[in-house]
C-alpha cells in the first residue's frame, strides 16, 4: 500500500533509510531539519509503502513553493532527493510504484522535468553514487533517468598542514597591488552576499545569510578585497553547523590567474588547523573545472563521485 506522510512516521523512516543507505546515515535531527522543516517540504510529496504495517519503502518529490532568488519558483522542475525500498522487498515492484507517484506529484504541480537530486539548499547528496549503490543507478536508468553531469566530493587531511611558504610569498606581493584578505566584518555582509548570489548562485548567498542566523561565526567566513570590493571569499562550517565542512567558496570570474583563491583557500585551511580540525571535506565540485585543479594541487583527494540524473516528464 502506497500512502503519503503522516505524523510518526519519522522515524520509521529514519530506521529504514540507515538500514538501506548505508553509506550516508542521518539521525531524527537531520530528518527533521532538512526535510521537515523545508520550506518546499509538502507531505503529500513524501510517499511510503507500507507491508504488514511497516514501512518498507520511501521517496521524496520536491517542487519549489518558496523561491531561491527574487520570485523565480523554477516552476517547470522538480527534484526526488531520496528513495529507498527494504532488501527483502526489492522485487516486490514497491520502488517503480514510488517514483512513478512521485514524479505524477511533480507533474501534478507543474513540473517538465525531475532531478536526482541536486535539489538546494536541503541536499543529502548531489546525485547517485554509482559505486556504492550501484542497483539505485540501474533503477534510476531502467526508469528513464539519464545522467546530466557528475560532481565529486573531495577531502584534504590537515594533521600535518603547514601554511605554505610560497603563498604567503604570493599573498605579500598580491597585497603590495592593493588586495586585502581577512575576516569578514559586519558591514561586508550584504555586499558579500549580493558578490555571492551574483556571480555564484543564490544557495551560496543563502548559506552565508542562514548559517550567521542560525548561529555561525562569522569569523569562518575570508574575504579577498580589491580597494575594499569583494572579489572572492571562502568559508567553513556553513551547512548544518558542521566545522570540517569546507565551503562555498569562490573568486570573480575577473580576478581569477593571480591566485586569489589559491590565498583564500589556504588561509580558511589555516583557520580550520588552528582549531584542530583534522580535515576538511565538501560533497560538490567539477575534477575538470578550474576549482577542481586548484583543490588537486593543494592537498585534496577525490573520495566519492555522483550522477546528477534527470527525467523528462511526458506530456500526457
């Protein structure tokens, strides 16, 4: 039997979701903050299958009710940020019966279209990991999902992390030029949020603005000015309060090839050391984007990679 959400059963799901994506567990917390709580959350896109009064299988269909950025709602797409189905119940037909509810609710609401699952801001992961679940890729694939781009998520041990010489070498001589690097004070905010949403996207806006909110340091956050304009900045400890979570982070367009970032990433790693953290890890970027080459030659290592699908949704 196939039913929307109803109070309690949260933590059946809970229960179910660690029992069957094992590689990324979540606690009663997590589900409450991210899905619960989210502004585009709607009980009706929260669908489970129940068997002998239990739930054995469960997806979530996302549409936007509260925009991004200004009013777009992106009204023509959808997200399914997880779904599952217990072992015993995998050739049951309970999975294909679930996204196929699920992607009528994203149909029923507008939608052209569905993701797996770069939804933002409440992402548990960017997309399908292959290796770890490889029978989720194939079901994703038999049900018409096809894979759009694959980002990668990245660590770098800081143990023994040491400023290096040579940046601080660069980062005299960038300042001899009329650039400043620091600490973010309050009266950069609101440039640096607009820097953010303007030449990155809005999430990164967003988690500067929510994660001072909800009780962020605002002394994780560096800035890199140019005569007192931000021209890039870089942060951890923005999403979910998490101190080794590295990011967002990012330099314009303009300024980058005089190693900008480079300064920035090496002065939020120092940071990081300085409170003992032992690494520094974030979920989302390109190997072959020039933020990719810069995390691949200071330190990082490629620990996971993701499939973004999506489905068009037919007409009829």
């Amino acid at each position: 039997m196939l039913r929307t959400f109803k109070n309690g059963d949260e933590l059946a799901i809970v229960q179910l979701w660690n029992e069957v994506l094992v590689h990324d567990p979540i606690n009663a917390n997590r589900f409450r903050n991210q899905i619960l709580l989210d502004a585009n959350f709607d009980p009706k896109g929260l669908i489970v299958s129940v068997e002998e009064g239990e739930i054995v299988g469960a997806v979530l269909a996302i549409t936007r009710k509260l925009p991004m950025e200004g009013t777009n709602l992106e009204s023509d797409t959808g997200w399914i940020t997880f779904f599952m189905v217990h072992p015993q119940y995998e050739r049951a037909n309970i999975g294909h019966q679930l996204l196929e509810r699920a992607c009528d609710y994203i149909k029923n609401e507008g939608a052209e279209k569905v993701f797996f699952s770069s939804y933002a801001p409440n992402y548990f992961v960017p997309g399908i990991d292959e290796e770890r679940y490889p029978k989720g890729y194939a079901f994703l694939e038999k049900e018409g999902f096809k894979r759009l781009y694959s980002p990668v998520a990245m660590h770098r041990a800081l143990i023994d992390y040491v400023y290096p010489e040579q940046i601080k070498k660069l980062k005299k001589l960038r300042e001899s030029e009329g650039y400043s690097f620091g600490k973010v004070q309050d009266g950069d905010l609101y440039e640096l949020i607009q820097f953010a949403n303007v030449h990155f996207n809005a999430d990164w806006g967003r988690a500067i603005r929510e994660g001072i909110l909800m009780g962020m340091d605002p002394s994780r956050i560096l800035v890199a000015k140019k005569q007192d304009v931000v021209v890039g900045f870089a942060l951890y400890g923005g999403y979910e309060g998490i101190r080794e979570r590295f990011g967002p982070f990012g330099v314009d367009e303009r300024e980058q090839g005089k190693g900008l970032g480079k300064i920035l990433l090496h002065d939020t790693l120092h940071e990081m050391r300085k409170l003992s953290l032992q690494g520094a890890w974030f979920l989302w970027t390109s190997e072959t984007s020039s933020a990719g080459h810069l995390y691949l030659k200071n330190g990082f290592k490629t620990y996971r990679k993701f499939h973004v699908m999506v489905k068009e949704l037919a007409n009829n």
